[in-house]
C-alpha cells in the first residue's frame, strides 16, 4: 500500500478476506445441522491458516497476497465440492465460493495496479 492511499480492489481483497475468516466458524461451528457441522475444532481449524497470511493482505504486501492466493484454492475447492455434493450446505459453500473468486480476481487486479 503506498502511503495513506487505498485502492478499491485492496478493500475488496481486505473486505473478502476478512469475511471468509469469519464465514469458517459461522459455518462449521455455529451453523446448526443441515447447514452447519456444528463442530468448534472443525470451524477454527478451518479458520487458522487464513490467519497467517492476514497482516500481509491488509497492509497490501503482494508476497502474502500470493500465498494467501495459494491458501485460497484449496477453499475453492472445498465450497465448490459442497456446494456439489452435499446440498444442506449448499449456501454456505456458495458464499464461500463466491468470496474466494471475488478475493481472487481483485488480488490479480491489484498486483496489476501495483506493478
């Protein structure tokens, strides 16, 4: 991030990125069955390795935000494959995907800008 100045897809990846960390426990954790596992360990280990790259996004590094990109595909995978498969969950998956490929597409908007 350069100084004061915040682009709009820096937000959006922020935004996105904040409410995916928050959709994990909502969904695996506090969620009742069908739409939910209703398991804490399963809601924070859902949770725990969208923290480690967190400082870097927010403060706009492209390094983390390429690892966060990483991380993020095996989240894609998994809400595209309950949204398939397991139709009691299928809005929660939805959300999750729709965050992951929102996230995504403005990370490679960003580090265009940056450039």
């Amino acid at each position: 991030m350069r100084g004061r100045f915040i682009s709009s897809n820096h937000a959006i990846i922020a935004g996105t990125y904040i409410a995916l960390l928050i959709l994990q426990p909502v969904w695996h954790a506090l969620l009742p069955a069908p739409l939910g596992a209703s398991s804490w360990w399963l809601g924070l280990l859902a949770a725990i390795p969208l923290v480690f790259p967190l400082k870097g996004v927010l403060d706009g590094n492209i390094r983390s935000m390429t690892w966060a990109g990483y991380l993020l595909m095996l989240y894609l995978v998994v809400g595209v494959m309950e949204a398939w498969s397991n139709a009691p969950q299928r809005i929660p998956a939805l959300v999750q995907t729709v965050l992951v490929a929102s996230c995504i597409i403005s990370m490679l908007m960003f580090s265009r800008e940056s450039r």
